[in-house]
C-alpha cells in the first residue's frame, strides 16, 4: 500500500503526548511479509527527504528520540535496529544489524566534514557529568546463550576492514615491515571484558 497526504499537525505534542499506560505497547506498528521470489529489495518502511532550500538547511530523513520522565528505566534507546533469522533464513551476501551510508557523489567534495557513522556524547549544560558504571563512545556487546557466546567470542573480529580498505603507502591500512619499534605517544582508555581498564596505544610511528 502507498499513500501521501500533507499533515499540518503531530500525532500528540511535547506538552500533550499520546499516552499508555499499557505494558508493552506499540504506539504504531506494522507487521509485513514479502515473498518475492525474483531478488527485487523490500522495505518496512521507505523514508527519503530532500532539502531543496538554499540558505543553511539541516534535517534528517528519520529522528528518533527517547526522553525519560520517570525514574530506575531500564533497557531505554534512542533506537534500535536488528537482523534476525527464521529456521530455515539463511543469507548469501551481507547483513548487517546497522548499515550507515555516506554517498560521496561522482565529483570532488573539498568542504565541510564527513562520516560514514557519528558517536556523540552530548552535554545539556555547564553541569553535565556521568558517574555510572561506564560512559563510552561505543559499545561492543555479545550477548545471547552463554555457550553461543563462548563460540561468537572466538568467531568474531574487533574490527573488519575490507573492501577498498587495501594496504598501501598513505592508505586507510598500511603495513611497515621495517619497523621493528614504535615510539609511544598516548593511548585510548578500553573498559575490558574482565572489568580492567586497559590501553590501545597511539604512536608517532605508523
């Protein structure tokens, strides 16, 4: 089904939310199934904005925002996004729980700053401070059956670089067989399974 009708108005406001006091509750959901045997690409749900303005735009095509009001939340995301297989599913190409995508365009792009993926802590003001557990810019999590566990942390990789991402001289992957030792210069602070903090080294050596 497609449909498009212009809205003037939000479902619900900031001040004036549509509310639940329902456990487990979709405020909207959809459930759908494709059976396309022809190898054509199906979506849940197809979002595409263009900024057509000429004077400093900004937008996002979706804006996904949890905000708790109430107190001891748990389990609490600004969005969450899965890959999951049937019985019989099986894949042949990729999947990827998150696939962020940053089209550079058939010519040169010289301004501004790009990224294929942005991990921001952000601060509400002056006073600002985290005293929890841990506070990180990422986090890598296997989770699931304890014994699927013990294999998945055999299987898997901290970082995969492949595609373009080929060794060379002032590539994003350099190999340097001559260096037999690197000068230390500073580090990057790791929260490790076993609960110590640990360092990835940074030098001036490459």
């Amino acid at each position: 089904m497609l449909f498009a009708k212009w809205v003037s108005d939000n479902i619900g406001s900031t001040t004036q939310p549509i509310a639940s006091s329902i456990a487990n509750a979709n405020f909207m959901g959809f459930y759908v199934s494709n059976s396309d045997a022809t190898g054509g690409t199906a979506r849940g749900l197809y979002m595409r904005l263009y900024l057509t303005g000429t004077s400093g735009q900004s937008g996002e095509a979706v804006r996904a925002f949890t905000t708790v009001n109430g107190t001891g939340a748990v389990g609490v995301h600004g969005s969450q996004s899965s890959v999951s297989f049937g019985t019989s599913g099986t894949i042949t190409g990729l999947a990827a729980g998150i696939r962020s995508t940053f089209q550079v365009k058939n010519a040169t792009m010289s301004t501004g700053t790009a990224t294929a993926v942005m991990s921001e802590l952000s601060a509400d003001g002056s006073s600002s401070h985290f005293t929890g557990t841990v506070l990180s810019f990422f986090r890598l999590a296997i989770s699931g059956n304890s014994t699927g566990i013990t294999q998945l942390n055999g299987d898997s990789f901290f970082m995969d670089l492949t595609g373009g991402c080929t060794a060379g001289s002032g590539a994003t992957y350099f190999i340097d067989t001559s260096k037999t030792a690197l000068t230390g210069y500073g580090s990057l602070r790791v929260k490790c399974p076993d609960g110590v903090t640990r360092y990835i080294p940074i030098t001036t050596g490459s």
